[in-house]
C-alpha cells in the first residue's frame, strides 16, 4: 500500500475510533470523565486551602485532606447553582400560575375569533347559520378527547420510567462526588502512570487536544451567553417591557442550558401574540429569536474556531456532523472528534484546518 493509501485508511480508522469511543464508551465513562476534569479544576485551590488549615499539635501535624476539601467546595458550588435553580424555578411557577389565571380570556379571545371566521366563511359560500361553527366544535371536541386518550396512557406508562430515572440520577451524582474526592487524591499517582507508560505520548496529545477544546468552548459560551442577555434585554427594551433586564438574563440563561434555548419562551409568546392579532409584537420576537439563534451559531463557529486552531468552516462542518451523531453533546463532540483525527492523521503542514 502507498502512502496514500495508508493515509485513507489512517483517516478512516482515527475518525471509526472517535465515533465508536464518543457514541458507546464515552456514555458509560461521562461521571467519571467529569469527575476528572473537576478534579484537575479543584485540586491548586484544594491544596492551597489544605496547606493553610495544616497545624502541628506535640509533635504531629494535623490537617483537612485536599480531596475533602475539593468535594467541600464541588458541594458548596452545587449548592448555590441549586439555589439560584430553585429560585428560578418559583419564579418560574409564578409566571406559570400567572399564565394560568389569563388562560380563560384568551380562550374567549380565541373562540370569539373562530366564531368570526366560521361566519366569514358561511357568508362566503352560502352555507346555512352556525353551520362551520358547529363543525369547528366537533372538531375540537374530537381533538381534546384523542389528546385525553393518547396523554393518560402515556403518563402512566412513564411514570415508571421517570422514577428509575430519578434513582439512576441520585446514583450517577454519588459516583461523581466519590470520583472527585478519589481523583484528587490519586491525581499525582495517575499522572506518574502516564508518564512512564507506553502510550505516554498519546496520552500527552489527546490530553493537549481535551484541555484546548475545553477552555475553548468555556470561552465561547461565555461570550455568547453575554451576548444573547444583552440581545434580548435590547429587544425586550424596545418593546418596552418594563422586566427587560431580568427577562434577558432569564433568556441568555436559557439559552445556555443544552436543550431548552430562547426558542422554549420566544416562540410560544410570538404564538400569542399572533392569536391576540398584535402581528408587529409577534413578528419582532420571531425576529429576535432568529438574531438569537444565528448569533449562537455564528459565535460558535467562530470563537472556536480561533482558539482550537480548526477553520470556520472545518469547525461549522464538525458540530453539524456531532449533532447529527450525538445530538446537543456533538456541539462539543465534533469539534473534540475533529481535533483527535487531525492531530493523529495529518502533520501541521498538511492539516485541512
């Protein structure tokens, strides 16, 4: 085989290895994989405090291990991201609740536009009085009862899912706690391990490769997060939304969190606002979603792009691919996958990115 050849099947074999390792290890090793990047996080910090709570008492010196000083401030940490969690979510259930109260006049502003339309559409073909009109309610009838049928069974089929999803939660969150505390204190010994094994080069280079994507993607959800709040506080602003500051911290929080995105509140009110006939209003929050949404993908692109050394367009190329493959995760995956294969498959002088 020439060169070339071994190159492809090089390329093939590097990008088989990424997907397999990303879609079926990767799964089962994720507490332990965050466990350790938390470790490598909390350990300076763990033994500077470690190191100042050291005391000697006739002749023995006491102290806090560095591993029970991590997980005292992985848990601390934890503890005020809950916090803010649960007060977002009061605030939550009051706009729900508040949303809830409003829900009876919009359904009458609903029903008295239907009403309307089906009269318009009587008068136009001819049709005798309240005719579309009790057609449109049987059809609603009709759709409420097959959504009653469908939803009950539904609930009652996964409630037993979601309380072993629960457990399954409460256990994964133990192992990571225990793979933190075990981490720091086994930190040096792994990293002794690596430096006198086999693959002590592969293991320097893919380490390279995480830590460089890593801070790179921390950066760039920063800076896109800053952007998306002073986005949507300036949209919201200019629509004169008295809780614009709040609401466009509560957006740009949203949007950061990996499923949910501006779209989760921005489209539901433009559907409002469409049924209460305020098209201006509906159609500037479409439009502010989409700024959202584009912005994301832009910056994305972009800001890692810069620090990780891929192009623009190799980097938009590689978190379609890993969305595709991984779902939200790929955002992060494909650029990581890509940096993996070019930096086992292609020298600095020919590499595509």
């Amino acid at each position: 085989m020439d060169e070339k050849g071994k190159r492809i099947l090089r390329i093939v074999g590097a990008a088989a290895g990424v997907y397999l390792v990303f879609k079926y290890i990767l799964p089962l090793a994720a507490p332990f994989v965050f466990a350790a990047a938390a470790a490598v996080l909390l350990k300076p910090p763990a033994e500077k405090v470690a190191g100042k709570l050291r005391f000697e008492w006739r002749g023995r010196v006491f102290g806090v291990a560095p591993c029970v000083i991590a997980v005292t401030e992985l848990t601390l940490a934890l503890g005020v991201l809950g916090a803010a969690a649960y007060a977002g979510g009061r605030r939550l259930c009051g706009q729900i609740v508040l949303f809830m109260e409003r829900m009876p006049e919009w359904l009458a502003q609903l029903n008295r536009w239907l009403t309307g339309m089906c009269h318009f559409l009587e008068e136009r073909l001819t049709l005798r009085e309240d005719t579309m009109v009790y057609l449109a309610q049987d059809m609603i009838q009709g759709l409420g009862e097959r959504m009653k049928q469908g939803v009950m069974p539904y609930l009652m089929g996964n409630s037993m899912s979601l309380a072993q999803g629960t457990i399954g939660l409460m256990v994964v969150m133990i192992l990571f706690m225990m793979g933190v505390m075990l981490f720091v204190r086994e930190m040096d010994g792994i990293r002794q391990w690596m430096e006198h094994s086999f693959f002590r080069e592969e293991f320097i280079r893919i380490g390279r490769v995480l830590g460089l994507a890593g801070r790179a993607y921390l950066r760039a959800q920063g800076i896109i997060l800053l952007f998306t709040m002073a986005l949507c506080a300036a949209g919201l602003f200019l629509l004169k939304n008295p809780y614009y500051i709040l609401a466009g911290i509560g957006l740009g929080l949203l949007d950061a969190l990996p499923v949910f995105g501006t779209g989760t509140v921005l489209v539901p009110w433009t559907v409002v606002c469409f049924f209460r006939r305020r098209w201006r209003r509906g159609l500037f929050l479409l439009a502010l979603y989409a700024a959202c949404y584009l912005l994301r993908e832009f910056l994305e692109a972009k800001l890692l792009s810069d620090k990780v050394g891929l192009s623009p367009l190799l980097t938009l190329v590689s978190i379609y691919v890993g969305l595709q493959l991984f779902g939200i995760c790929g955002v992060l995956l494909g650029p990581v996958g890509a940096l993996v294969i070019r930096e086992f498959c292609f020298s600095p002088a020919d590499s595509p990115g």
